[in-house]
C-alpha cells in the first residue's frame, strides 16, 4: 500500500507543477486564478503544492481559465520548462499585474519583431 500512496504523491505532485506553470505562463497570481476560476485560493495552494488532487470540477474550470485542456493539466503532451523560463516565471511572480502584462506584452512584441 506504500507504494500506491508514493505513486499518487508523485502523480498529485505533477499536476501541481503543470498547474503552476500554466498559471505562470498566464501570468495570473494564485489569488486571480481563484477569482476567475472560482476555485478557492487555498485549494489552488493544495494542488500546487501537490498536497491535494483535483476533482473534475477544479480540473475543469481551471483548465477553463488556462486555456488548456484538463488532459495538459494532468500531464498529456508533458511540458517541459527550460531553466530560462522558470527563472522568467520567479521574476514575474515579484511583479504586480499591470507590470506582468507590460513585460508579457514587451516580449511579445520583441518576438513577433524579431521572429524569423
């Protein structure tokens, strides 16, 4: 039976990680995706943090929000995150949300000017 639990420690662990990172890469704190998702901000935390799996609902109406399927939260299509990008993602986490769209919009606006 120790296995199993380690097994679904590792699983509720993952999706955690790929919930933060499409958040992340939304740009949205834990608190506005609790807001526009209508999951609450502690429950968010828990799947995050891979202290809690997610129901249906929360994988719904979260992946809703993301604009992704509740299949990419779970792992389908694994993503992978270069170190260049987590480290964006900790900068961005220190700014407020008018400053995180100023920067997302920034380098959109690099990449489409630059993008061969």
């Amino acid at each position: 039976m120790a296995d199993n639990r380690k097994a679904d420690d590792g699983l509720e662990a993952r999706i955690g990680a790929h919930i933060r990172a499409f958040r992340k890469a939304k740009g949205y704190t834990q608190a506005e995706l609790a807001e526009l998702s209508g999951v609450d901000n502690m429950t968010i935390s828990r799947l995050e943090n891979g202290v809690r799996t997610p129901t249906v609902e929360h994988l719904l109406k979260l992946a809703s929000v993301l604009d992704v399927s509740a299949s990419r939260l779970l792992g389908e299509g694994e993503l992978k995150v270069s170190s260049d990008a987590l480290a964006l993602a900790q900068v961005m986490d220190g700014l407020n949300a008018e400053q995180r769209k100023f920067v997302l919009d920034l380098i959109i606006l690099y990449t489409q000017r630059h993008a061969q």
